[in-house]
C-alpha cells in the first residue's frame, strides 16, 4: 500500500526534521483510514461467504431426481412386452 510505504519513508525523516510532524501524522492518518476499509471489506467478504453457504443446497445423494409420469408408462409396457 503507498500509505504504508508513506509512512515508513517519512518516520526516520519526521525524526531528523527534514519532513514534518504534520505529514507524518498525515501519512499516519491514511495509513489507518485505508487499513480500516480494507478490515471492512474483509468482513463484508467473510459474511458474503457465509450467507453463500446458505444458499448452497447439496444433495445427499448424486444423480437425477423426479417424476416423469409418461415414461414410467412407456417403461412399464415395455417391461411387459418383453416378459413374454
């Protein structure tokens, strides 16, 4: 992040006076602003995640599951003719 690199460039030189308190603090107050959105945004991540398990519906079983009322039919005389 550039305010964290602002921050370590400009502490040893707030220090020796060639920058000044206030940019330091500046540069501080930037520094912590972004850190605090980027905490915001990983916890909007975090709940984004958790309400997606919600809505993820897993089967117990794999494969295909209804009732196809017709084709049962069809299979049915099928079965029958073939018994004979």
């Amino acid at each position: 992040m550039q305010a964290e690199e602002d921050v370590k460039r400009y502490t040893p030189l707030a220090e020796v006076g060639a920058v000044s308190k206030r940019d330091l603090e500046i540069a501080i107050s930037r520094y912590e602003a972004q850190k605090g959105e980027l905490d915001a945004a990983l916890a909007q991540l975090n709940v984004a995640k958790t309400n997606l398990g919600y809505a993820t519906v897993t089967a117990p079983i794999t494969g295909l599951i209804g009732y196809l009322p017709h084709e049962l039919e069809i299979l049915s005389v099928v079965h029958q003719m073939l018994s004979f």
